[in-house]
C-alpha cells in the first residue's frame, strides 16, 4: 500500500503501522485482562471512531466481559460552550459494573470531561479508560487515561477508525496529515 495518500483535499503519510498497532493493541488486551479478570467488565466503546479498536481490544482480551457501545458528539468553540450531546445512550444497568470506556483518541479533553459525570452519576462499581492514542499537547481538560496505545504530537490523523470528513476509518493503519 502507498505510503502516502489523498482523502478530500489533503494529503497524509503513514505514522502508525498496522503491525505496531495490533502488537500495542495485544499489550494493552494482556494488561486489561490481568487487572479485570474476575470483575467481568463492561467494554464501551465511544462510536463512530473506537469501533475497530474496541473489537481489536475486547479480542485481545481473553477474559469473562461484556461489550457496549456509546455515541456522542462534542462540540467546542464559536458553535457551542464545549458540551456533549448523547445520541445512543446505555441500554443496560451501569449500577456496580466495572466499566472500560474505550475511545479513539484524547484531544482536548472535552469530550470525557462532559460525559465522566453523566457516567459517574449512574453508580458504576469503577471507570477506566482506555485510548488508542493521546495528544498530551492538547488536552485543556486534565483526564486520567488508564490505558494509552500511543502518545502522539499534536497533528491530525485518520485511519483505523479515524475520520476526516466520514473518509478514512477503514484504513488499517493511522496516518498523519501533511503540513503545507
Ligand atoms: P476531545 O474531546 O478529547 O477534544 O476529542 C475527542 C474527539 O475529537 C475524538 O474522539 C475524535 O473524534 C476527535 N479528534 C480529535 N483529534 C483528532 C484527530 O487527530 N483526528 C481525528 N480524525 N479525529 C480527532
Ligand atoms: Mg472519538
């Protein structure tokens, strides 16, 4: 596969390949599944972006666990204050679970720092969260992130669930968009 590509207007390069993702995401399973394994946890991935790592997470995890799935959209600056809007909520009891919040990516922070309280307010035994990747530079909102893949610069970046205008997740790989 080409190492760089077009999606819409702009160009990426590869940054992440899919070898080292799958290697990462196996470490990340082994050491979920070491600290979770008699508490039967409860997976949640946060859609669209966390749906390729979640199923690569929960399959690297080889422990007793359900899987869900949330969906909420963020929104910050001229269009809104920074809140989240639900648009699929639990369908189950989150009351004395152990809950692993899967996300794609950490950026300013906003989007945890809006939903954690809703979460919290349903009495779940534990939270923790798990990010395939993590923009340090980014965060305004300081989020304890128990499980990271990768801490990333600052760039933007598409693939393995990642969109740039809905294009892209599909990709195997994370790639990274070409300055200038
Ligand atoms: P936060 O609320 O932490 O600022 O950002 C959360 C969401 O912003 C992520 O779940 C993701 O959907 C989106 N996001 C942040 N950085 C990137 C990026 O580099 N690439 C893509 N495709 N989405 C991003
Ligand atoms: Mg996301």
């Amino acid at each position: 596969m080409s190492k760089t590509i077009q999606i819409h207007d702009k160009y990426f390069e590869l940054f992440i390949s899919e070898e080292k993702i799958k290697t990462r995401v196996q470490a990340l399973g082994a050491e979920i599944a070491q600290q979770y394994a008699d508490k039967n946890p409860l997976f949640v991935g946060i859609l669209n972006g966390a749906f390729l790592f979640t199923a690569d997470l929960v399959r690297a995890c080889p422990i007793k666990s359900e899987v869900t799935f949330l969906k909420v959209q963020s929104y910050e600056g001229l269009k809104s204050t920074g809140t989240v809007t639900t648009l699929l909520d639990f369908q189950q009891d989150i009351k004395d679970r152990h809950l692993i919040l899967v996300e794609d990516i950490i950026d300013t922070g906003t989007t945890f720092f809006h939903l954690l309280p809703t979460i919290q307010a349903k009495h779940p035994a534990s939270i923790a969260i798990a990010s395939l990747l993590r923009k340090p530079t980014a965060i305004k909102h300081p989020i304890t992130v128990d499980f990271v893949g990768f801490d990333i610069p600052n760039k933007f970046v598409i693939g393995y669930g990642l969109d740039y205008n809905e294009q892209a997740r599909n990709l195997p790989a994370i790639y990274k968009l070409i300055d200038g």
